[in-house]
C-alpha cells in the first residue's frame, strides 16, 4: 500500500501544467510607417514568463519595454494574461515570422504560439510608361510600362483603345533593394499612321494601393513615325519649248528634311520645294525624273516619264538633224533609194511626193529602179503630217552628175572713176565643189593684192564668192569671170564692168541736186499761196460778224424814230420835245457807228434818215 503511494506522489511531482493561448498572432499586412500590435493572451502567468520570438529568435529582451529595440514594445496587463507585441513606424526590416513564447517553469511546459507572418506594405514609388512612345510604321514595336519599389510587386494593367490592337502582354517583377519589388508589363504591336495620337494608360495594383484607397495611373500619347509618303504630278500640257511643273507631295512625320530632284541619275536640285519647272525641249522625251523626299525615319523616291510631243524633224540613220533640202547626184539608168528618217512625237504621217503626185504613204523610203533623167528628175518631197504642228517638207533634189551650179545674179555694174565695185559669185552647196576662182577675159587668174580683194562666205545654202575692185580706172573695165570646178567638170557665170569718165558723174550729180532744189523752190511757193489764202478767209469773217451788230443797232434805232412820228399829233410839243432828244441820240449813236466801221453809208427814204452797211 505505502508502494502504491509512494509511486502517486512521484507521478504527481511529475506532471507539469501545459498553459493554454487564449489568442495567438496571425498573418498580418500593414503600410510601412504604421504601428502594428500583434495580438497575444495566455492564461494568467507571470510576464516575466512571456517572451516573443522573431523569425525564430527569441532573445528580444527579458523586460517588457525591450530597450535593445526601440519601437518594439509587450504591451496589456499581464495579470490578466495580456503579452501584446507593439511595433511602432513599421519598417521593411520588420517583416518577418512572430511567435509569442510561454517560458518553462518548475510546474509548468513551455509553449510555443503558431507563427504569425508580418508583411509590410509599400506602396510603388513611381509609376511611368517609357515616354516617348514614338514608334516606327509597319515595324514591330513596344510599350513598357514600369512600376518600382513597391511591396508586394504591383500588378499592372492597360487601358488601350479598341483601334489597337496589340499582339501580345508580357508581365515581369523583379527584385529591389531592401526586398522591394519593381514591375514591369509591355505590349507588342504592329504601329500604323492611325495609331498617332491615341492616348494610352497604365495602371498598377496592390494590395498596399487598395489598403490605402488611392489609384495608380498613368498615361501617355502614342507618336507613329513613318517614312515619306510621295505623290508626284505634272503641271501643264507636255509640249516641246512649254515650261511645266513637276510637283511632289510628300506626307511624313517627323518633318521633311530636303527634296532631291534627278534627272535618271543627274542631281538637278536639292530643296525644300516640292514644286520643279522644267523648259521641255524634244530630247527630254522619256526621261525620268525622280522625287526623293528624305526625313528622320528615311528616303523614299517616286518617279515620272516625261512623254512630250515635238514637231518632226529630220534625220539621218545616225540621229543627227538634216536640213529640209538636199541634193542627189544620179547617174541615167542606175537605181535611186530616196530615205526620209523622222524623229517627233508621237510619230507623223509620212508621204512622198513628185510632181503634185503623191506616189507613197507612210514609208521612209521611195525606190527608182532606173533612173531615166527626163522621167525622174526634180525635186521629190517626204511630206511629215503631226496632228498638232502640221506639215513639214523636205525636199530632195534629183539631177544628173554634173558642173558645179552657180546661181544667176546682176553681171552688169557701171561705175565712175575712182571708186570700188564688188561683184558675188554664188555657188550651190549641194553639189561637190574642188576649186572656186575669178579670172579676166584674158584668162587670167586674180589673186588678193592691192588692187583686188578675194572672200568667200557660206551660208546655209549657198558659197558666197566675192571679189573687190578698189580705186576703179579705164582700163579696168570688160569681163570678170567666176569659174568652179569639180570632178564632172566645171560652170562660169560672167560680170562685166563699166567704168564712166568723173565727167558723166558731175552733169548726173548736177541734174540730180538741180532738180531737188527747183522741187524745193516750188513747194515752198504753194505753201505761201496757201497762207496768205487762208488769212484772208479769216479776216472777212470778221468783218461779217461786225456788220451783222451794226444792222442790229440801226432797226432799233429806226423803230424808235416811228413811234416818234405816230405820236406827233397828239401832243406837238411833247413830241417836238421827244424828237429833240431822239434827233441828239441818234446823232450821238451815228458817230458811234461811223466810228466803229467806216464802211457804213447813209441814204434818204421819205425824208427819213435810213442805214445801211455795204461790204
């Protein structure tokens, strides 16, 4: 029996009380800068028995203030069973697993609370999108969007409008200092010119920005870039000698640099103007002209064939340029090929013509397969008709093989002693000369001295061979003969000179000036008679106009003399006395007219006093 007691005492000693956690920690967010308490009550103990543990370390301190750790702090009435943990300006270094710890004692179990997890806050410090967005047309591109130093790592999203559409999303977070978290999300698209201007955004979100209500947005504008974008033109009717414009309009962004304008591969210009004259001649036909408009982003060119309407023109196989007449030297019986090469655009209507008869149309070429000279000789037309210019003609001479052809001038000159005469010679240039000189009738040659000046000009069609006689005498009168030789033989033309003794010269020149002068004399004879014709015109208007006042005058005067007489028997004195001062007026007024024109005449009529004027 003692046995049994002995061992229920033992077992007694023994058993140790296990203290029960009437609240334990949980996990728990909190912003940085906060005060957190987390939260710790057992069954009534001493406090000196209740410890905390942080990330497992469970020597913070054996008082309640916890003096190694400032803002830490076991807060609530111990006797009550209140061990709370106060963390005051929550920090990042704070995160960490807490545990609330019950020490052992001689009757008691140590006890362990479970882990309580802190996670401090922080709300991202910035937020942007990578500015600018400038991206490049038809080219693959991003948008990044980047959040930093935010706990936990904010997740972001966008708002983009419907019109684009992007092809993919990618988000990443990485790692900061101080275990903070940076975000980053980009979208991959294709960029068109539509996309400009559109306003995109950004939106980060967390857990930190929702416990403090705010919103995290940003937003930024979309630039698209593209290369030259060029519409070329032409201005004015393509006509040969007409100024026209070619015109470039160039669309770009960002702005246009410089226009270069080429030729093919000739530079013309560099500019800024979009507009370039061009004066349009015929060998311009089918060029190339190139627009090259350059920007930030790159070159782009754009091209015009110039396609210009000329009038024809003749030529050779070789291109060159002939002249509208020709001459063709044949031999009787041997075969003619007449060529007629056009160059105008676009391509004229060709005929030949001999005669006023048209013998072929639109062929270059006229065959005679035996030349028979009374048949086939003369002048052939290649007639060229263009819708716009008209008609042109060029002619081909056909003629036998001969002489040199010295056309017909004036071979006679008279000329007086002492002075120079000049006679031209002219040769056609369409058949070969070898040899051109002057000689006298004597046969004799003439060369270029003191007394004879030899020249020769050519013009487009002719050989001009002239010769000068200075200082003429007697004896340099007869015949001066022009003579060309070729290889079929050789044609004269003969000028023959007259020379008039100084004699002749006086009597023509006196005969001449003599009738000048009498001409002279008898002009100005007429211009007098004339004068003195229409001055006397005009000084008997005159006269007339005074005449007419002086009838006038008179009538009233006589007028007045009758009222006089029909009232005399009504009262004799008073027309006595009327008549007195009447009889003195017209004395008085009779002076006046004498005076003023001493043509005047008086006559008697009946007694009275009448007045006429006779011219």
């Amino acid at each position: 029996m003692l046995f049994i007691l002995i061992i229920i005492v033992q077992l007694i000693n023994g058993i140790k009380i296990n203290n029960q956690f009437v609240e334990e920690p949980e996990d728990v967010e909190t912003i940085i800068g906060s005060t957190l308490i987390l939260p710790c009550r057992t069954d009534p103990v001493h406090q000196s028995q209740v410890n905390w543990c942080k990330n497992d370390f469970c020597t913070l301190g054996k008082t309640r203030d916890l003096p190694f750790y400032p803002r830490y702090q076991i807060i609530g009435h111990a006797h009550q069973g209140e061990h709370h943990f106060k963390i005051v300006n929550v920090s990042l270094e704070d995160m960490g697993m807490y545990q609330c710890q019950i020490l052992a004692g001689p009757r008691r179990a140590g006890s362990m609370s479970r882990k309580a997890k802190l996670t401090v806050l922080q709300i991202p410090t910035s937020l942007s999108i990578d500015s600018p967005i400038v991206l490049l047309e038809n080219v693959l591109s991003y948008i990044v969007c980047r959040s930093y130093n935010g706990m936990p790592e904010a997740k972001l999203s966008w708002h983009i409008p419907k019109s684009l559409n992007y092809i993919s999303k990618n988000d990443y977070a990485l790692l900061s200092g101080q275990s903070l978290r940076n975000s980053i999300s980009n979208i991959t698209l294709i960029a068109n010119r539509s996309h400009h201007g559109l306003r995109i955004k950004c939106q980060a979100d967390s857990s930190a920005i929702q416990l403090n209500n705010k919103t995290m947005i940003t937003q930024e504008y979309i630039q698209t870039i593209f290369r030259p974008e060029i519409n070329i033109s032409l201005i004015g009717e393509q006509i040969e000698n007409n100024l026209i414009y070619i015109e470039c309009n160039v669309i770009c962004r960002p702005k246009l640099i410089n226009i270069e304008w080429f030729n093919g591969s000739s530079l013309l210009n560099i500019t800024t103007n979009n507009r370039l004259p061009i004066l349009l001649t015929r060998y311009m036909h089918n060029n190339n002209i190139i627009c090259q408009a350059t920007n930030q982003v790159g070159k782009e060119n754009q091209s015009i064939i110039l396609d210009i309407i000329y009038k024809p023109i003749f030529i050779d196989k070789y291109g060159n340029e002939l002249k509208n007449i020709s001459v063709l030297l044949v031999n009787e019986g041997e075969s003619v090929e007449l060529e007629c090469l056009l160059d105008s655009s676009p391509l004229s209507l060709i005929s030949w013509i001999f005669n006023g008869e048209i013998l072929s149309i639109n062929k270059t070429t006229y065959y005679i397969d035996y030349f028979i000279s009374n048949q086939h000789i003369g002048y052939y037309i290649c007639s060229a008709y263009h819708y716009l210019f008209g008609t042109f003609n060029r002619t081909i001479r056909i003629s036998l093989k001969g002489p040199p052809e010295i056309i017909e001038e004036k071979q006679i000159d008279t000329v007086y002693i002492g002075q120079s005469v000049t006679f031209v010679c002219s040769i056609s240039k369409d058949i070969p000369i070898q040899e051109i000189y002057w000689l006298r009738e004597d046969q004799s040659k003439l060369n270029s001295n003191d007394k004879y000046e030899i020249s020769e000009n050519e013009d487009n069609d002719l050989i001009k061979y002239k010769l000068l006689i200075k200082n003429i005498l007697l004896s340099d009168r007869g015949s001066y003969i022009c003579r060309g030789l070729n290889q079929y033989g050789s044609s004269q033309t003969i000028f023959q000179l007259k020379v008039n003794h100084l004699k002749h010269f006086f009597i023509q020149r006196l005969f001449f000036y003599g009738s000048i002068i009498i001409g002279l004399f008898i002009s100005v004879f007429f211009i007098i008679l004339i004068f003195i014709y229409h001055y006397k015109q005009i000084r008997n208007k005159r006269i007339r106009k005074k005449s007419s006042t002086t009838d006038e005058t008179i009538s009233s005067l006589a007028k007045q003399q009758d009222f006089i007489q029909h009232d005399y028997h009504q009262d004799n004195n008073s027309i006595i006395h009327q008549y007195l001062n009447d009889q003195q007026f017209i004395d008085n007024h009779t002076n006046d007219v004498l005076d003023s024109c001493q043509h005047d005449l008086f006559y008697l009529k009946n007694n009275q006093k009448r007045y006429s004027t006779v011219v």
